[in-house]
C-alpha cells in the first residue's frame, strides 16, 4: 500500500516536472493579470490598509522589522534553493548566474538589512501572509525559470542589452537604498509616524525611491530579453507600490 502511493507520488512529481515551464508561463500571465486588476482597482477605490493608511487599532498586527523580514525571505530563499538544492541545469551560464544573483542581491538587501533597519508602524498580519504567499510565487517563478529554462547564447553576458540591464540594476539599487535612508531619518527615534517629505530637495524622494526600485527591477527584463516572466513581476510591483 506504501509502495503504491510512493509510485503514485513520485509519477506525479515525474509529470509535474515535465510540464514545469508551461506551468511557469501560467503563473507569468496570471501574475499580469492579477497586477492589472489590482493597480485597477487601488486606483479606483479605496486605499489598502497598509502602510500610511493602517489602522493600528483594529485587527492583529507584527512588529514592522519582523514583518518585513518574514515577507520578503520567500523572495530571498527560494531562488537561493533553487541555486543550491536542485539541479539548476543552466547556471554553467553565465548570464544565467549574473540573473538569479541579481534578484539575490536585491532581496538579500530587502530582507536583512532593509528589513532590520526599517522604522513604521506595526503591519496587519494578513497583509503580511500575502505578501509571504506573493514573495513565495514570485520567488519560485523566477528563481525556476533562471536555473533551469532560460536558455542564452554563450556570450549573451557581454552583448548591449545585457550590460545595459546590469547597469539599470546597479543604479536602481544605489537609488533605492540611498532614498530608504533618506526617507528613513524623516522620522525621529521612537517615531513610525508616516513621514511626507516638506522642502523641495526632499519631496521628490518617494518618487525617486520608487523609480530605483523600478529601475533595479526592468533592469532584469532588460538584460533577459524574456517575455512574461519579469512583465508580470514588474507589474504586480507596479499595482502594489500604489498601496505604499
């Protein structure tokens, strides 16, 4: 009985693999839509209850820092265990390499020291478990993708329009970590108070903020040259960035 439903399982698993980059795509192409209809309907309605516009009186919340730690690791983790716990049968390439340590670096900056240094208001607890499922779903698509389907030629890592995605990702993530730290000492120590930049060297921050994280992000779609898989990313960030 054991053995027939090991057989089952792992027939299963056998299939499930099989069809992995068809399964991907999918889940590209729902990410699009699900960004659309969420930047739709932040536009049109009412404001999340997230950030600037949580109400800490009603409902369960988590500790900011511990908040952003556990919602962006899934981006952070599952790329990397992609990398170091399966066959990852593309890595001998290295845009490949050059790709998946990108999107390492970036959330290895957003989880862990971002994370730790952030200073705001405590999160809602189911914000936080979507951000973890999205994070999640994110992470597997893109870090599966890299290491096992995007084939590029052998010298794609010097051509143009890869070298120009790499240095969109350098200057976006210069940005965005420049204007966290700006942004960050708004507040005084002890304050998670919302913070809107008064004089005119700061009141552009947020937007420049923003315009890094965009950049370090359609700097991967730049340097891949793939369709879906980094679309549906940079739109959901596009439909989720109107929350903050």
């Amino acid at each position: 009985m054991a053995g027939g439903i090991e057989r089952q399982e792992t027939s299963l698993l056998v299939s499930y693999l099989q069809h992995e980059e068809k399964v991907i795509t999918y889940m590209a192409y729902a990410m699009i839509f699900g960004a659309v209809t969420c930047l739709y309907l932040l536009i049109t309605g009412k404001p999340a209850a997230y950030g600037r516009y949580a109400n800490t009186k009603r409902g369960i919340f988590i500790n900011s820092n511990f908040a952003w730690f556990v919602q962006d690791l899934p981006s952070f983790a599952v790329p990397v265990w992609c990398v170091f716990y399966t066959d990852a049968a593309l890595l001998s390439n290295i845009a490949n390499n050059v790709l998946i340590g990108m999107m390492i670096l970036h959330y290895f900056q957003r989880t862990f020291i971002f994370g730790l240094l952030h200073r705001g208001k405590p999160q809602p607890i189911a914000i936080v478990i979507g951000c973890v499922v999205f994070c999640t779903y994110n992470g597997y698509m893109q870090g599966r993708y890299l290491t096992q389907f995007a084939v590029y030629e052998t010298k794609y890592h010097v051509s143009p329009k890869f070298l120009l995605g790499c240095t969109m990702f350098v200057i976006g993530m210069a940005i965005n970590i420049q204007s966290d730290r700006i942004l960050r000492h708004l507040r005084k120590p002890g304050e998670t108070d919302y913070k809107i930049p008064r004089d005119i060297t700061k009141r552009s921050l947020k937007t420049t903020h923003r315009r890094g994280r965009l950049s370090s992000h359609f700097s991967c779609r730049s340097s891949d040259g793939t369709e879906a898989y980094h679309y549906g990313y940079h739109l959901s960030h596009l439909g989720l960035g109107r929350i903050f």
